[in-house]
C-alpha cells in the first residue's frame, strides 16, 4: 500500500531473506516483509513510513505515504500537528513515531526531509506542557561587583583593583552561584525554540501560534545563548524532569538539522537526519479519536484507556480501538483504502475480528448494552473520494452489505500536493 524505494549504493545485502525474515514486520526495519502474490514470493512494505538502515552506513530503505490519484499523499504532519492541539489525545502520541538517535545518521536531499517538521511540532507541544507546568530553576555562578554587602566568595585581587583603589571601599566582587529560571537547560530550549520558528513560518497553525506565544511569555525571563554541543553534557536531571529530557533530546536534533547558529540559516542541499519511523495505523487511530471526542465528549472510550469503569483488554486480549457509551457502538479506526471494494479478502477479515468484539458480554456492559443486545459497529477509514465526511457521526455510516448493525464511514484526512 506504500511506495518502497531502496538506495543500494551499488551493494549486495547477504542473506537478505534471513534478514528481513529475522525482523518481519518490524517497525525499526518499517514493516518491510515478504508476502506470497499470484503464486510468486514478493517483497512488501507496511504501514510504517520514514527512513531506516538495512546494513549500517552502506543500506538505507525510505519508504514514502501511498499516493492517491490526484497524485496527493497523506498529510501526517498536519494530522500529527492537528492530535497534539487536542489536550487529551497529545498525551497519547508517544507510539506514533520513533526516532533512532543513536543510529548513524542518513544523507537526503533537503527537500526529502519528512522528519524535521513532525521533530519541531513535538518539540513546541513538550515546551508548552513545561511552561504550564513551571520552569525548572537551577544554579548558574555570577560575578557581581555588590555595594555594602558580601555574597559566596570574594575575589581579593579584583576588589582591590576596582575599587580600592578608586576609594570605593563599600564595594566587593564576589563570585557566588543564583537560584533561577535563567538556567541553562533553559537557555538551550528557548535558542532552540527561536531557532525552530524560522522553519515554522510556512505553517499556518492558529492552535500552534498560540501555543508558541505562550511558552515565548513563561520564557521571557530566560536569555537566548550561542549553544554548543559541549553544553548537554553539562546538564544533569534527575527523573522527575521526563519532559525536560525529552525536550532535550529534541533540541539536539533541531540543532543538528537546523544549525547551532541563531545568525545563519544552512544553505546545503544535502542534510543528515536520523532513521526514524512513523506509525501511520496509530497516529490515524488517534487523529479518529479527536474527530470522535469532537462530536461525543467524554463518551469516547480509547483502547488504552485505564480507568475504573472499563477494561482495556477484554477475553482473548481482544480490545477495541474505541467503545462510545451511550451509543452502543463500538468503533475501529483502519488505516486502509479497501472498504471502498468491499469484495476484499482482508475487508472479511476486518468484519470477522470487529464482529468477535460484538459477542464479549464484559464488552457489552461496558458500553451499557444488555446481553441479549447488538451492538452498533462502525469501521472508521480515510476515504479519498470525493464524498467524504469531516465528522464522524453514526447517523451518516453505511451500512455494510448483507450485514445488520455493521456500519463503514470514510473521512477526510489531510493531505499534500505531490510536485515531481
């Protein structure tokens, strides 16, 4: 469903059966797998896009978002952009992507870089979590020349020099450390912050702006500074700074593609990203889980959800990606484009696992539904037709044919033009 394009540098992968069987599926080798077609063994790509090694430094596999008719592709950094201005749902994102920063670095033509945009937007929704939550203070040394009062450890010989000898006897130099937001971990944030806004002038975000301007506003007391990579190794935090690891962690990577420099803008055709995936299934899982939270509230149940009053795993482990109570439904978002020929083979295969969640009596109560009842059960997929639904609402879903209470309903998902 995926375009593939292998770079193979002229090289031969031994054992590439073993190597691709060894990690089938695997995300950190994007799903790339082999499937029987038409009698013949072929190579497939899954659902996972982005770059990854197949032999280090010497194989590279790029797997690009399948393309439409209108020569279109899927959108992901919009749709991951749109998940993270929906406060629930941008605590939920963390199994959407992975980056490998420890993986050796891939040389692309800059216009090819996927992964910088869906970095920075990230980046922006952890420096707004910290800002609501507080800055962190920490000790930084100043050397201050303070009238009539002494503060950590005086320095004699400036002391003398500047102001004894000036007759200024009242005054001392003193050396001591300060307690405050002007830290360093926070210096680096902010530079990489106002080194991000460069790249962001071409998204036209309103949800984004505001949250830029907030974070700007709790970061207004804390100065910009030359970053350099020296400067991580300084820092030392202890576990309860997740997010300001993690914020860390991303400022790198926007140095390393951006530049350290806030006075010059890189020029280079060719830029260096790390391997990173993105897990296309689960971030359109939960770019449905705003369209629904959109239109039933609190009502939405996600598979993930921990509460009191739900499992999140039912008989078998089965769980479905959402229950609406109230509604009697049960919903399961696909990433896939086969629901518009409904004669597929893996459509039948999608209707006999959703079916198997309708016949879970755990599952039944907790959508508030009596055991001799039918659940209502809705397939959510991305159409790309042109009637397509920016809601999603029960009563707009076709029913399936030849079933009763099994209802499909495509959405828009946003997309990009592609420029060959």
């Amino acid at each position: 469903m995926l375009t593939c394009k292998l770079i193979s540098y002229k090289f031969s992968i031994p054992n590439f059966n073993k190597v691709i069987l060894a990690k089938e599926r695997s995300p950190e080798i994007l799903g790339l797998h082999f499937e029987k077609e038409n009698n013949e063994i072929v190579l497939k790509s899954s659902y996972f896009i982005g770059y990854a090694w197949l032999v280090s430094k010497k194989l590279y596999i790029n797997i690009t978002p399948k393309k439409t008719k209108n020569n279109r592709i899927a959108d992901f950094v919009k749709m991951f952009s749109d998940c993270i201005n929906d406060s629930y749902v941008a605590t939920h994102l963390n199994d959407t992507y992975k980056i490998f920063i420890k993986q050796p670095k891939i040389e692309i033509d800059k216009n090819d870089d996927l992964i910088t945009p869906f970095i920075i937007i990230n980046f922006i929704n952890i420096l707004h979590k910290i800002a609501k939550q507080g800055l962190k203070k920490g000790y930084i040394r100043e050397t201050k020349n303070l009238s009539s009062k002494i503060k950590g450890r005086i320095f004699i010989n400036e002391t003398i020099k500047s102001n004894h000898f000036k007759s200024k006897l009242e005054k001392t130099v003193c050396d001591y450390q300060k307690h405050t937001i002007n830290c360093l971990e926070n210096q680096i944030l902010k530079t990489a912050l106002i080194q991000s806004l460069k790249y962001l002038m071409f998204l036209d975000n309103e949800q984004l702006v505001s949250k830029i301007k907030n974070i700007l506003y709790s970061f207004k007391l804390v100065d910009t500074k030359e970053v350099f990579e020296r400067d991580f190794t300084k820092i030392k935090l202890s576990s309860f700074f997740f997010d300001y690891k993690e914020a860390l962690n991303l400022a790198i990577l926007i140095f390393n593609q951006l530049g350290y420099s806030l006075q010059t803008k890189r020029q280079e055709e060719k830029i260096k990203i790390p391997p990173f995936y993105i897990n296309m299934p689960e971030l359109f899982e939960r770019y449905v889980e705003i369209k629904l939270r959109k239109t039933y509230s609190i009502n939405v149940i996600p598979g993930y959800s921990n509460t009191s009053s739900v499992k999140n795993s039912y008989l078998w482990g089965l769980r479905p990606d959402f229950i609406l109570r109230n509604q009697n439904t049960i919903v399961d978002a696909k990433y896939k484009y086969w629901f518009i020929n409904q004669a597929s083979d893996n459509l039948k295969d999608d209707l006999q696992q959703l079916s198997l969640y309708g016949r879970i009596e755990d599952l039944k109560n907790d959508i508030g539904i009596k055991k001799n009842q039918e659940p209502i059960i809705l397939f959510v997929y991305p159409n790309t037709e042109k009637n397509n639904e920016n809601e999603i609402k029960i009563e707009n879903a076709e029913l399936i044919n030849g079933f009763t209470n099994i209802y499909k309903i495509g959405i828009k998902i946003p997309y990009k033009e592609i420029i060959e």
